[in-house]
C-alpha cells in the first residue's frame, strides 16, 4: 500500500485510505501532495474509520468525495438542462454563473466526448425525437425543444440520424448517462425497454461496445434520461450502500442465443458467492463450453447487475474483468461483508 501512495496508483483508488501521522489529514492512493515518510502513516480500508480515529480528509485529493466526482456546479447545470431541454446555456450564462466556458468545455470533452455545447444540442434533438416518437407535430417538437426555426432543426436532426424527422419511424434513440460509484464514474445505456450497458468509463471496450449496441438495436445514441436509467442509479446506490442484494430491472441484452443463456445463469448466481467457469457451463448444460462461456462473460455490457465479477477460475483465482481486477476483488469482498 506504501508503493502504491508513492505511485499514485490509481488501480488501488477504493481500496484504502492512507492517514498521516504528521499532519492528521487522510488521502486516497492518487494524492499529489508530498508523500510522508514510512513510519508516519497508516492505512485504512474505509473513509470513516479514518475520520474516527481522527484524521481529517485532505483538501487536495479530498477522500470523502467519488472517485471522478461531478462538481456541484455541473449537477446544477445539468439539473436544470433536465428540468428543460429547450434552455440554451451560452458562454455569458455559464459567466453568470460564475462558470469558467474553458473549464466546463474540458469537463465535458473528458467525461461526456463532447463539447458542452454539442451535448446540449444532443439533448434538445433527444428531447424532439422522443415527442416525434409520442405523435407530436414536427413542427411542435422542434419548437417545444427550443429550435428557433424548422429548417435547423431539420439539419440539426439529419445530422445525428442521416434522415429527415417525418421518416424517422425506423429510427430508435439510446438514452446515455453518467453514473457514480465508490468504484469510480459508469457510463449507462437504456431504451423504452430497459437498460442496456452499464460500465465503468475507462473500460477499453467500451467504444466497440457503443458501435455493437447502436448497429444490433438500430438505434442512435445520445444524453438523455429515462425510468430504467433513473431506477438503475437508485438499485446502484443501494448495492453500494450494502443494502440491496438483488437487482429488480427490466435488461435489453442483444446476443447470440448461447450469450443469452450464460448471462441469465450469471443473474443467478447468488450474492456473496463465486462460481468457477466450468461450473457456469456445466449449468447452462453444455460442460465443454468452458472457454465459449469466458468468452460470453467478457462480452456482458451491464456490469455489477449482470454479476460476471462472480465468475473465477477453477483454481479459485481472479480471471479477467473488463473493468479490472481490482475493481473484481473489490465486489466481491464487499459482498462477502455485506452479505
């Protein structure tokens, strides 16, 4: 734990915290501020045994917060960008605010890939596709979602979709938004359906995972919001409050028939417990599949709901997670303290 403080190892982010001795502050792993000698620190493995022992929480790496943590200034702007779609925050609104455009702008790029003025635009075109959808008016849509005029929002709409919004009835839209865990920021997906992805945002299939969805649900993928997407936030906070041990929601899991079969045996895996690849496809009935069952699991996109951290090798070690090992051995742990 020592190395890794010296490290700033983000790979330990969660795992414990370190008090020293010296200062009385506590810090994540990742801290940039001087490291202190050996013999001056202790580790912890939560915040508030820390904060018991009477440590206080450093200004710089500030323990208390979630790894990649949303400012409040942000949550207020992206509140009010839900309460209504139709507001046009300018770079003279975000002065008002006392908001920096630069800094907002480079918040967005890196949490979202967009400016926050193209996220903006997505959300007003999410907004109109889904009153299109409901049987509103072109014309109602586009102006009710804060187009100032007809032909902009119809370029506006042939750009994301490549047609014009009176043939759009083929077309499905993917609700996207960002969620945040003790285990640092997930990206989820839903339709009208239910959701679809969920993962953590620095998983490196996750563009490939984004073309896949789009190309086997027909659909575009854009910010916006929905129930299922506000119900997985609400069952996602529970889990990690230790509270919820089941998860009670309506999934769109496209695959292959076989993939279907071993994501439905993951969701049956009890909480707390492991089951080791080979035990997985003696369940699903087929015992040879041992390696075409490694292969499903890598390929679930709902992580933590559709439980593949409870998966290891036959010889009890940890195998392969999509969103790290690290991140794996902390569910289970959790679930082994919580159970």
């Amino acid at each position: 734990m020592y190395n890794a403080l010296l490290e700033k190892d983000s790979s330990f982010e969660g795992l414990f915290f370190t008090g020293v001795k010296t200062t009385g502050i506590f810090c994540r792993p990742t801290c940039r501020a001087r490291k202190p000698k050996k013999e001056n620190v202790e580790f912890f493995e939560k915040a508030k045994d820390a904060l018991v022992h009477g440590y206080r929480p450093c200004k710089i790496c500030k323990p208390l917060e979630k790894p990649g943590n949303t400012p409040e200034y942000i949550h207020k702007i992206l509140d009010d960008l839900a309460g209504d779609p139709s507001l046009k925050l300018k770079e003279q609104d975000l002065r008002n605010r006392n908001v920096e455009p630069n800094t907002i702008r480079r918040w967005f790029l890196k949490h979202h890939g967009m400016t926050f003025h193209a996220y903006q635009r997505m959300l007003r075109i999410n907004t109109a596709f889904k009153k299109i959808k409901k049987g509103e008016s072109v014309t109602n849509a586009a102006f009710d979602s804060g187009y100032d005029s007809l032909s902009g929002f119809n370029d506006s709409f042939k750009s994301v979709f490549g047609v014009a919004p009176s043939q759009s009835k083929e077309k499905k839209m993917l609700d996207i938004t960002r969620l945040e865990t003790p285990l640092g920021p997930m990206i989820a997906c839903a339709n009208e359906r239910g959701v679809c992805l969920l993962e953590f945002t620095d998983r490196k299939m996750l563009e490939t995972q984004f073309k896949d969805l789009a190309k086997r649900l027909n659909a575009t993928i854009s910010p916006g919001d929905n129930n299922h997407l506000k119900s997985l936030d609400n069952q996602l906070n529970e889990y990690f409050e230790g509270t919820r041990k089941k998860f009670d929601l309506l999934l769109e899991t496209p695959g292959s028939k076989f993939q279907q079969s071993v994501w439905r045996q993951l969701q049956s895996i009890p909480y707390a417990t492991t089951r080791s690849y080979k035990e997985q496809a003696e369940a699903i009935g087929n015992p040879a599949a041992v390696r075409a069952v490694a292969n499903a699991n890598g390929m679930n996109r709902i992580a933590i709901v559709i439980p593949c951290h409870r998966v290891i090798g036959s010889d009890g070690k940890l195998t392969g997670y999509g969103g790290g090992l690290w991140r794996k051995k902390y569910l289970l742990d959790f679930e082994m303290k919580n159970q």
